[in-house]
C-alpha cells in the first residue's frame, strides 16, 4: 500500500496531463499543417504512458523490492528491517535497484501497449455506442482488453524482474549478478518454461486490476467534470 498508493496517483496524473498535451500538439499540427502527416492519438497514449511508468517506477523502486523480497520469504518487519540494513551494508543505494533494468524492460513495452491499446479500444467503444455510451463500461471494458494484451507480450520480462528483485539480502555474489547470467541461470534450470512461468496468475491478477483501476479513474474524472 506505501508503494501502490503514491505511485498509482503520480502515474495517472503524470500519463493523464501529459497525453491531454501531446494530444491537443497533434490536433493543431492538423488543423494547421494538413499536408504534413500525424501520428495517431493512439501514439501520444503510449509516448504518456512509457514516460509515466519510468519516473514512477524509478521513484518507488526501493519499496517493490522490499514487497518482492516479503512474497519470496515469510518475514517479519524486524527481519526486514535487517535486510535493508545488511544490503546498504553490502551494495549500498544501489542494492534498492536490483532488477531495475529488468523491471524498466518490462515496463516500458507494457506501458506503451496498455496505453495505445486502452486508447484505441475506448475510442472505438465510444464511436460503436454513439453520445449515450457508458463511461464506465467502456473504461473497464478497454482496461481489461488492453491488460490482457500487454500482460502476455511482456510477462518473460516480469519473470526475469522478480528473479532478479529476491536476491535482495543475499550474498554479494548472488546480488552482482548481471541480468545475462541471470537469464541464462533460469534457461539451464528450466528451460524455455522459466520465462512463462505464472502467466495465467498474472493475467488473472493484471486484466482485472487494470480494468478496475482505469474504470474508477475515468468515472470520477468524468464525474468531477460534470460537476
């Protein structure tokens, strides 16, 4: 809740204003320079979304690599109060950004394909149903489809995150290890398996997540500005 709270409300508003600026840059370059060609509005979605996620996840990364570490190991707070102290103790600031990379090489895709898949999937609900379409309907329905979609094409970077976020408080060996040897580590253990293992758990945590999320954000947003 420390991690998910702040970064959730950070990363809607971050996303939320800047696609609504990128947008209207797109509709004047438009009105103005017809002859010139435009990026659809699906592409100012993602370019909001990537940009969103990566100050989002850089600011609360500390914090996902302590819940990583707590799903990995049953832990008490004393316990984990020991690990943030052995690890700056061992690798310092830098030990709180084990499985950055990974998380960022998942991020990034998942957010630009969430985004422009949420962006196309709404616009289409809204043209099909016409001015009397529900709003809420159509956010959780789109945040759904799009969850599912970018879930699936990003999952093998997840997998390789979180095997990288759970050497936290380990050896110096184990926490030094490159991203490379960590792939090839999970390939020699298992194969080609290693890299979709817990795909439906996923699917079934992120699809409805996303969709409920976006619904009620897209619902009091709307709410509020009718009011």
């Amino acid at each position: 809740m420390v991690m998910a709270l702040p970064a959730t409300v950070f990363y809607f508003t971050t996303y939320d204003n800047l696609s609504v600026w990128l947008k209207k840059k797109m509709g004047c370059r438009r009105a103005f320079k017809p002859d010139k060609w435009t990026p659809p509005d699906w592409t100012a979605a993602a370019v909001a979304g990537i940009a969103a996620r990566t100050i989002a996840v850089t600011v609360v990364s500390p914090v996902e690599m302590i819940r990583t570490k707590m799903q990995s190991q049953k832990l008490t707070y004393n316990e984990v109060g020991h690990l943030i102290r052995s690890s700056w103790a061992t690798k310092g600031i830098s030990s709180f950004y084990l499985g950055w990379t990974p998380t960022m090489l998942r991020n990034i895709p998942f957010s630009g394909i969430y985004w422009a898949g949420y962006d196309w999937f709404k616009t289409t609900l809204q043209r099909h149903q016409g001015p009397n379409h529900n709003p809420f309907a159509v956010s959780f329905a789109s945040g759904a489809a799009a969850g599912i979609i970018a879930s699936i094409f990003t999952h093998p970077f997840d997998v390789i995150k979180t095997n990288c976020q759970i050497r936290i408080g380990g050896t110096a060996d184990d926490m030094n290890k490159s991203i490379s040897v960590v792939i090839r580590e999970m390939y020699q253990t298992r194969g080609w398996s290693a890299f979709s293992a817990g795909l439906v758990p996923r699917l079934v945590k992120v699809s409805p997540a996303c969709a409920i999320m976006i619904s009620f954000y897209e619902y009091f947003k709307y709410l509020f500005q009718t009011k």
